[in-house]
C-alpha cells in the first residue's frame, strides 16, 4: 500500500562490496569505493550534501557495514550529529540490506534509493527526481539511469567535442577511468595533474570499453591502446604523458594556474581562423591520404581568403598585433 506523504525516506547504499578488489578503491588504498575522493571531496561526502541540500528528506539513512564510514570526513560526522544522516547496518546483498533498511526506519515508504558513489548529484537533480517519484506513486524507487541513456549520453558527449569549432581544455585531477578516461581525451588540450590517473578496466568485470574506442586509437597508438583495453591497468600522468594521451602534465599546485595561462594564450587568437582550422582537420582525419590532400588544398585556399588571415598577413608585414574580426 502507497502512503500518502509528502516527504519521503532516502536510503543510501554505501557499503563495499568487492573491498580492496574494488579497482577504483585500491588506487587510494581505502577499503570502500564511497570514501575514494575526486577533485578534493569524498564522493559519498558529495552524495550526502546533494541530499541533504535537496531539502527533500528529514533524515537520510546509509546502509554500509561500519558506522565510522559516516565520520569520516567533518562534513558527515556533523551530519550525523545533528541526525540528518543515521547509520543502517547493511547485510550480505542489496537485496537483504533494503528488506532490512525498510524494517528498521519509522514510516520508510515510499522510499528514495540511491548509491554513496553516486557522485553526479545535484540538490536540482535530487529535487525532479524525488518529484518525479512521488508523482508516480511507487513504493520504492531507484535513482539509477538506464544504460541506453547513459550509452547516448556518451556518444551524444563525444559527436559535441567533436563538431565544437573552438579550442577547449580538459583539466584532470584524480581519476579518469572507463568512459570518464574517454572524457580526458576527447577536448584539444589535456592538462593533467600529477596525481591523476587513467585507465580502461572494463575488462576486469566482463566488458569491452566500445565507447571509448574511437577516441582512443585517434588519440594514442594502436599497440599502447590494446595494452590499456587488455590488461584494465591503471596508470598514472607520467605514462599517460608518455604515450600521448594527455597534453600536458603539471605539478597539482599548479594545474589551476596553468590552465587559466593557456585559455589566455587562446583567446589571443582568431575565432574565425580555429573554426576554419579545426573544421577542416576534423573532417581530414576521417579521410583517405589522397582525398585528404585534395580537401586540405581546397580549405587553405578558402583560409587565406578570409579577412583574419588577411589581417594577420598585414599585422605581421607591419610589425603590429592583429584585430581579429571576432
């Protein structure tokens, strides 16, 4: 039966279930995936905040098998001290650990289920989702996203980078693994902090990383990117430097200031000119080498047309800096 309630429970599923065989756990050496940090903050930390910020939920139940995982930052230790956050004992399987969540919390239904790695929360996020649900009436509803939309998602990410006529700029602190190693790839600069790490480890759990393929073996060359695909190793920003993935790297101290130096060095230069440039070496690298030529003779004739090249002629025969139309 459906209790009518306007605000319903939310249960947190934080608790490990591969330990330290859990890849992305085992990089930082910390027994749960939840407690893994990215880009400066606990990503079950960050789970929490969204929910609690949503403003949707009195209390917020975590089911994960040690109570100390709650206080292990300020942040969820002050949660839990002003009981916004309590602790659920979980059990063998998500199953049992739900079944039990749902016995031990006061008046549980209907009841918002979502994980503690779940790092891609938003209070906006969580606040449609919980109207969503409530509109729908259910019991219990599980805030994952379907495969085949994250699937699109994914293809639709790469085709924007792909047909984007600007320069842009990945910035990389911490872990860029499985699609989010894709991700890192796909801008026209990579800067990388010397902490981050990269890897395909899809193979590890029965899978082939299908996505990121076509960036892949444009980015890097085809018997590095087999060893990636085939063993599911993760490396660091050195090797990843060294193999061509990356752009550059740079000491984490400075990765934020770098990356600020070098958007400024672009925007010194012509709009006109990188839409033109980028065009053309986009559709040029999907072309056989003879065809290739003939269109690349074709573009240059049409770039030394257009009035920034001009300007740029003329800037540089009268030892000036360029006005670039846009």
């Amino acid at each position: 039966m459906t209790q009518s309630v306007t605000q319903p429970s939310c249960l947190v599923m934080a608790a490990s279930r591969r330990g330290v065989d859990d890849p992305v756990a085992k990089i930082q050496g910390l027994s749960h995936k939840c407690l893994v940090t990215l880009d400066g903050q606990v990503m079950l930390e960050r789970v929490l905040e969204a929910l609690v910020d949503s403003g949707c939920f009195a209390k917020i139940h975590v089911s994960v098998d040690r109570a100390d995982i709650l206080t292990a930052t300020p942040a969820m230790k002050g949660w839990v001290d002003e009981g916004r956050v309590v602790f659920v004992q979980s059990h063998g399987n998500l199953a049992d650990s739900v079944l039990k969540a749902v016995a031990e919390i006061d008046s549980p239904l209907p009841m918002i289920i979502t994980t503690g790695d779940n790092a891609l929360h938003t209070p906006e996020i969580v606040r449609d989702f919980v109207r969503d649900a409530l509109a729908s009436r259910a019991d219990a509803v599980v805030g994952f996203t379907r495969e085949d939309v994250v699937l699109q998602d994914y293809a639709n990410s790469g085709l924007a980078f792909h047909r984007l006529k600007k320069p842009s700029i990945a910035k990389i602190r911490g872990l860029a693994l499985a699609g989010g190693c894709g991700l890192a790839m796909l801008p026209t600069f990579s800067i990388a902090s010397d902490k981050a790490r990269f890897g395909l480890p899809e193979i590890n759990v029965g899978m082939w990383p299908m996505m990121v393929t076509a960036t892949l073996f444009r980015t890097v060359g085809r018997k590095k990117g087999m060893e990636l695909i085939c063993l599911g190793e993760i490396i660091d920003a050195h090797e990843a430097e060294k193999m061509g993935m990356i752009t550059r790297l740079v000491e984490d101290r400075e990765l934020d200031s770098f990356i600020e130096k070098l958007a400024g060095r672009l925007r010194n230069k012509s709009s006109a000119i990188f839409r033109l440039g980028l065009e053309a070496y986009q559709t040029a690298m999907d072309m056989e080498y003879e065809k290739a030529i003939s269109f690349l003779r074709d573009s240059a004739a049409i770039l030394t047309n257009s009035p920034d090249s001009m300007e740029g002629t003329r800037a540089f025969v009268e030892k000036r800096k360029p006005n670039w139309t846009t």
